[in-house]
C-alpha cells in the first residue's frame, strides 16, 4: 500500500468553469479519489464523473438539490464512512441555513445535533467550514457551522476539506489542517514519521 494519497477536488464551480473542465485532463495523474464539495450543478457533475478514473464521493452545498447524486452516479457521504487506503472519511452537507426552502442547509442547532451523531475520521469533508473560521459570523450565509466545530474540537481529525467560501486556503484549526477549496485542486496527503502530513496542494483552475 502506497504512503501518497492523492485526492481530486471540486467545489462552488459556476458556468464559466464549464470549458475548463471539459478540457482538464486527469488521465496522467495517478488520483486515488474524487471529492465533489457542493454548489456543482448537474451537467458539471455528470463531466466530472465521465473524466475521471476513480472513485467520485460528495457531498451537497446549499445551491444543490437533494437526489442530484443519484442521476449523476456519485456517491453521497453525508453521514457516512468510507476508507480510502488507510485513512477514514466522512462528510456533511448543506450550509448554515440563511432562508427557508428545501435546499441542504442546517441552523446551528441542527448542525449541532447532526455531528453528535458522527464518530471519528481521519478526514472530514463538507460543503461549509467550521463556525467563524473565516471571519464572517455576521453573515449568515457564510458564517459556518457550529456542528463542524463542535466535530474538530472533540475528534481532532487529521484533515477537514470543504468549499463554500470561494477562497483557496489552507490554515491548522483545533488541531486539524483546515483546507478550502474553490474549483479545482488536487491534494497529497502522505504519512511522515508515523503522522499524516498535507504534502502538497495544487490549483488546477
């Protein structure tokens, strides 16, 4: 079993990204799984599943709608567990709630309770970042989830990736690597000295 593991992200893609997917090729790189991060319409969803040779995980953002992941054969992980070489994941979806319709979104409380019923992962992926992590606590669309801190805060995972707030980032929170993704990227994360370390992040668009 190789130390790398090599994952290929997508997050808040929009119309404009429409050619720069089609025309990206994944075919020499040696990627291990594929984590959709939310916000990526249909049509984006079903390129991304075409062109890449691996595993396709996600989970949804607060412009998705619930049962896109089933026409387009990705696998939802909201609330649940795989294992990709070595490491564990999970994932939540949806965002703070900011307005009341049928879209993934969570008021606190109900972030709250949801990550009481997770347990420990090596890597936590999800639409949103932890409460104030990003310093908008007055803006309810992006202010965070206070589940996703409470979950960092008792778990400590290794990694924490998730979209959202349109930025590329990486910075340590409770412990745990917290890195953003807006577009396209592609993660290495490799075991050094028995600790798993985030060796390299690279943009594609």
């Amino acid at each position: 079993m190789k130390d790398t593991l090599t994952i290929l992200i997508f997050a808040d893609l929009h119309a404009e990204c429409t050619d720069k997917i089609r025309n990206a090729d994944f075919s020499k790189r040696s990627i291990d799984v594929c984590f959709t991060l939310g916000d990526i319409d249909c049509q984006h969803l079903q390129i991304i599943q075409k062109k890449v040779n691996c595993p396709v995980y996600g989970v949804l953002g607060n412009h998705d709608e619930y049962g896109m992941f089933e026409c387009c054969g990705i696998s939802d992980l909201d609330c649940k567990y795989i294992y990709i070489q070595n490491y564990s994941v999970t994932g939540l979806s949806g965002s703070s709630r900011y307005k009341m319709d049928n879209s993934p979104m969570l008021t606190q409380k109900e972030s709250i309770t949801v990550s009481k019923q997770l347990s420990y992962a090596d890597i936590l992926i999800s639409h949103d970042s932890a409460y104030g992590l990003h310093g908008q606590r007055t803006d309810e669309a992006h202010c965070g989830l206070k589940g996703i801190t409470r979950y960092l805060k008792k778990f400590k995972p290794h990694f924490h990736i998730y979209g959202h707030h349109h930025e590329n980032t990486v910075q340590v929170y409770k412990k745990t690597i917290a890195v953003c993704v807006f577009g396209c990227a592609v993660i290495e994360i490799e075991k050094e000295n028995n600790k798993s370390v985030l060796s390299k992040v690279e943009h594609i668009f």
